[in-house]
C-alpha cells in the first residue's frame, strides 16, 4: 500500500533540509545525503502541484469553465 504525500510536511521537510545546509557545518557525505533527501522531496511535491492542477483542470472543464491565462510569476 503506498502512503499518500503530505505536501505540506514535504514542504517543511524541504524548507528545514535548506537551511540546514545553509548553515555549512555538515561534511561532505551529509551535505550528499541532504541534497539527495532534497532532490527527492522536490520531485514529490512537484508531482503533487501535478496532481492538483490537473484535478483542478477537470473540475473546471466539467463546469464548462476554462479560463487560459497564466498566472503572473513574482
């Protein structure tokens, strides 16, 4: 059975692993380890904004709204 992602916990996750390496008192094999957890949760969470924005897509479509203009990026 695969556990759902908690986006918002992989978030955190994500946030404390930066500064953590931020600080720069983690040896080489533990930034490695670090960065690697990182890499990983980035991609859950990339995968979850996916999934959201495609539930998101279906939901309007059925509603017979659709709306094709980006959003502004900051």
């Amino acid at each position: 059975m695969t556990k759902k992602f908690d986006f918002n916990k992989g978030l955190s996750e994500l946030e404390a692993i930066v500064n953590t390496m931020e600080s720069g008192d983690l040896s080489l094999e533990d930034s490695l380890a670090y960065f690697s957890k990182g890499v990983e949760l980035t991609k859950s969470c990339q995968s979850a904004l996916d999934q959201a924005s495609q539930k998101i897509s279906k939901l309007t479509e059925q509603d017979g709204f659709v709306n094709e203009v980006p959003f502004e990026e900051s």
